[in-house]
C-alpha cells in the first residue's frame, strides 16, 4: 500500500505541473513581460510544491520505526502474557491439591 505522504506529493507536483503548462499555454503570449508574468507565477508554484515536499518528508518519522517499535512492545506484551499463564497454571496446580 502506498503511503499517504507519497500521494499527497506526486499530486501536488502533477498539480503544479498541469496548472503551470495551462498557464504558460493560456498566459504566455498575451503577458508581455515573461519574467514577472509567466515565470513568477510559475517559480511560485515550484517553491510552493517544494516546500509541501520537504514538510511532509522531514515532518514524520518513517513507517519502519514505528513498525519496529510496535513489534518491540508485542514481544514485551507477549512475555507478560507468558508469565501471567505460568501463575495462573501455578495457581490451578495448588488448588487442585
């Protein structure tokens, strides 16, 4: 299953990608100043797209070391589970006798 990060990413930058080819298409010949009309815009929408990119990368910490910790609170949850089963048979065994 792909991470939700991951989709949150590549649709913003597909977003970016598809408003900035409409807007140089549309926009492109009719501004007449290129710098300040296509390529800020279009600039802005990168810089927008690269922050979304690197806050939600740096932002969380990976699935792997969550999946470790989950694993290590399992196994601590199972040998308190194997424990308790040893007292209980322990407790069966002295009201049997």
């Amino acid at each position: 299953m792909m991470d939700y990060r991951a989709v949150i990413i590549a649709s913003c930058w597909l977003a970016v990608a598809v408003i900035s080819s409409v807007y140089m298409w549309v926009f492109g010949g009719f501004i007449g100043d290129i710098m300040f009309g296509v390529f800020l815009p279009i600039g802005l929408l990168i810089l927008v797209a690269i922050i979304v990119t690197f806050g939600l990368t740096s932002r969380f910490e990976p699935v792997e070391k969550r999946e470790a910790e989950y694993s290590s609170d399992l196994k601590d949850i199972r040998s308190k589970l194997d424990a308790i089963t040893k007292e209980i048979e322990q407790i069966k065994k002295e009201i049997e006798k």
